[in-house]
C-alpha cells in the first residue's frame, strides 16, 4: 500500500492550502488522518476521518483545517484556512487497513511540506 500526498508550499499567513493523498489500495481502508512535524518537535496528530465520516482534530487546528475524504477513490484530503506560521511543518497522511486476523496496520505518506512565513 502506497499513500501519495501532494499539495503542500508556500503560502502567506491567512492563506490557504489543499492537502491530497491518496491510497494505492484495494481493501478498504478505516482510519486516514494528517500528521505533522515540526524542525525539533515530536510528529503530532492535526485530523482523523473514520470511513463513516466521523472526525477528530487537535485542538490548534479546529475552525481553520477540514478533513474529508473519498471513499470510492481512496484519498483524504486537509483544507487548511487561516494558515499561521506555526502550522509550518511536514505534513504526512495515514491510512489504518484492516487484515483481519494480522490486525490493523497503519500507513505512511512521503510527507508534504507547508511553510508559512512569519
């Protein structure tokens, strides 16, 4: 399984970026989620979508950042509003598959860079 993400770059503050990633999968996939990391900092959480479309977001990012996704093609996707320069970081999307009696396994995006200036 193979997670492609795209749409990261350079934008002011107060702008807005489209984060993409898609899954090279035929199973069905449960969880995809946006992670992000920092120069310096631990890689932490910024959203969650179930397959059923339920989601969770850190708390930094709630009002600003939607995540959603495409069942039917396998990609999530991160609008991101109101950018500041704190949301700078490397930003890498996951996706939880299911293998029945092998448990759930979670994948890695290459990871996507967005910088906002301060």
């Amino acid at each position: 399984v193979q997670l492609q993400a795209s749409g990261g770059g350079l934008v002011q503050p107060g702008g807005s970026l489209r984060l993409s990633c898609a899954a090279s999968s035929v199973f069905s996939i449960n969880e995809m989620g946006w992670y992000r990391q920092a120069p310096g900092k631990q890689r932490d959480l910024v959203a969650s979508i179930v397959r059923g479309g339920s989601t969770n977001y850190a708390d930094s990012v709630k009002g600003r950042f939607t995540i959603s996704r495409d069942n039917a093609k396998n990609t999530v996707y991160l609008q991101m509003n109101s950018l500041k320069p704190e949301d700078t970081a490397v930003y890498y999307c996951t996706a939880d598959i299911d293998w029945g009696s092998k448990g759930i396994r979670r994948y890695w995006g290459q990871g996507t860079q967005v910088t906002v200036p301060a």
